[in-house]
C-alpha cells in the first residue's frame, strides 16, 4: 500500500485553505553550474510561475554546510514548504529532522535521500526511478555489442544515490545471461563533470587500457569521454558511448553521430511535480511520498522525438 503524505488535520480544520498565490516556496538546489540540474531549476521556476506562487531558489554550490545553512535560512524565513535538490544525500537526515521540527513540508527532488523509507509524514520525493536509468543505458549497449566486449564505467559522486544506484544497474545487466560476455575493466568516478571525464579518459588511454564502450552515469561525463576519444584520434565508430539525462548537448553529439545512447530524465516534470507537491502539503493536502517521473530510452532511432522538444 503506498503511504500517504498528510500535514497537519487540526491547522487545516481551523483555517481556509491557503491559495498558491500565497506561498512561499524556498528551493536549495545542489548546483547551478550543471545542465541537468540548470533544466531543472528552470521546470522549477516554470511551475511555480504557473501557480502564481513565489520560490527563492538558492545554489548550494555542492557545499554541503552551505546547503544546511541555505534550509536554515528558509526556515527562520517561515516559508510555507521547501524544495531541496540534495549536495550529499547522507546529509538528508538531518534536513528532514530540521524541517519536521519546524513544521514545514520538505519535498526532495532528484535525488533519493538517504532516508527515503523513513520519511516523516508531511515530506515526500519525486523523482526517476534510478532503477531503470542504468539498467536502461546498458541494455542497449549490450544490444549493440552483441553481449560480448570490454567497458569501462564513469560514476558520478559517489555520495551520491543515483551514481551508486546506476552502477549497481550496469552491473546487474551484465550479469544477465545474454550479456554476461560483458567485462567492466575500469571504473572510476569523474564527479559528474565534462571536463572531469575528459582527464578519466584521457587517462585510461594513456594506461592503455581497451574497452569497447563507455557506459557513463550522466551526460556530461560522456560528453567529456568523447572530446577525449576524438582528441586521441579514435574513431567514434569504433566505440559505443552512452549516457543519462538526454540533455541538449548530449541530443545535439547523437546527432552528430558521437553519443550512442543517453536516458531521458525529465527534469522539466521533476520541477513540475516536486512544486505541485511542495503546494498541496502546504494547503494541508494528500500527496504520494513517492513521485516517480519515468526515464525513456534515447537512440538514434527515436533522436527526433526529443530534438523536437
């Protein structure tokens, strides 16, 4: 059975129901500096304009001590809910114990907090769900590999539940029957990053260590992966490079012919449902404590579909 998410009977039994145009939303977001995440941040501010209600948002600039304070902030602000896209899911707890205790509704977004099952009453999580997003990504570079080759696997943060989560999925597809001639022979963490990537792979050329595909946690790492193939003058089809998020650079390098596979995240649909969340707990209604946004697999076969959009 689902739990549901309920804020306080006895202030909505006493009061008139608050318009959205009366709320005030503080949204603390893990970076700005990050496509994904910039996608996001706009889906936020879109939906919010929507409802007519008003969202301070505030760049964490992955700090963690900066995104604790930025949630102290909202709360001695009296805000009627926040919206919190986490730097370090492990710090997760302690932001939950703060906004319960200050009676606010809190609204994860992106994500997964490290406390998901444990959430209190009036919090909730929208997100994708991370297990598909990996497991999607290497299903199709099996495919294309005929289940036989050697990878080499870029990680996001590895404080980080998606990055850990996606991992976990490319090695549980490779030990599928169909795909078990698959062999990780490097993984390492490029922390999200294009320029990050680029080194991670211009490192594992110079140790020449050979794969026949890359299977990255995001975009930008395999962007960066790419830049660093082509630079070593490898021939792009001589290698499968995926990723996740199917942002506009990564849509743009298919099209070109460099990426492979990407994952769409609809980061315009997390903005919209954790902002619908954030609303209806503040106006003391029932909410789903999971928001699952699906992830689609992008290939060049169905590229046009997500150009256009």
């Amino acid at each position: 059975m689902k739990k549901l998410v309920l804020t306080a009977l006895a202030v909505s039994a006493i009061s008139a129901p608050i318009s959205a145009g009366e709320l005030k939303i503080g949204v603390s977001m893990a970076a700005f500096d990050d496509n994904f995440l910039t996608t996001l941040r706009y889906g936020i501010e879109a939906a919010a304009e929507s409802e007519k209600a008003f969202v301070q948002i505030e760049d964490g600039k992955n700090d963690v001590g900066a995104q604790l304070n930025q949630i102290q902030n909202f709360i001695a602000l009296g805000v009627d809910a926040i919206i919190v896209n986490p730097v370090d899911t492990d710090a997760t707890i302690s932001i939950s114990d703060d906004a319960q205790a200050a009676g606010i509704p809190l609204i994860y977004v992106n994500r997964q907090p490290i406390n998901v099952k444990q959430l209190p009453d009036n919090q909730a999580f929208v997100a994708s769900n991370e297990l598909e997003s990996g497991t999607f990504q290497t299903e199709e570079v099996c495919r294309l590999l005929g289940g036989k080759g050697k990878i080499v696997v870029m990680m996001g943060e590895l404080s980080n539940q998606a990055a850990l989560q996606r991992t976990k999925d490319i090695h549980d597809v490779i030990k599928r029957p169909e795909c078990n001639g698959l062999e990780v022979v490097a993984e390492q963490t490029a922390l999200w990053s294009r320029t990050k990537g680029n080194d991670l792979m211009t490192n594992w050329i110079s140790a020449g260590i050979e794969f026949d595909a890359v299977i990255s946690n995001n975009d930008e790492m395999a962007i960066g992966a790419i830049q660093a193939l082509k630079a070593s003058g490898r021939s792009m089809d001589s290698v499968v490079v995926a990723g996740i998020d199917a942002t506009s650079d990564a849509l743009a390098s298919m099209k070109a012919g460099d990426l492979d596979v990407t994952v769409f995240q609809n980061a315009a649909g997390q903005g919209r449902g954790a902002v619908t969340a954030a609303i209806m707990l503040a106006q003391g209604k029932e909410v789903e404590q999971k928001v699952w946004i699906p992830f689609e697999l992008v290939t060049p076969k169905n590229l046009a579909k997500y150009m256009a959009n």
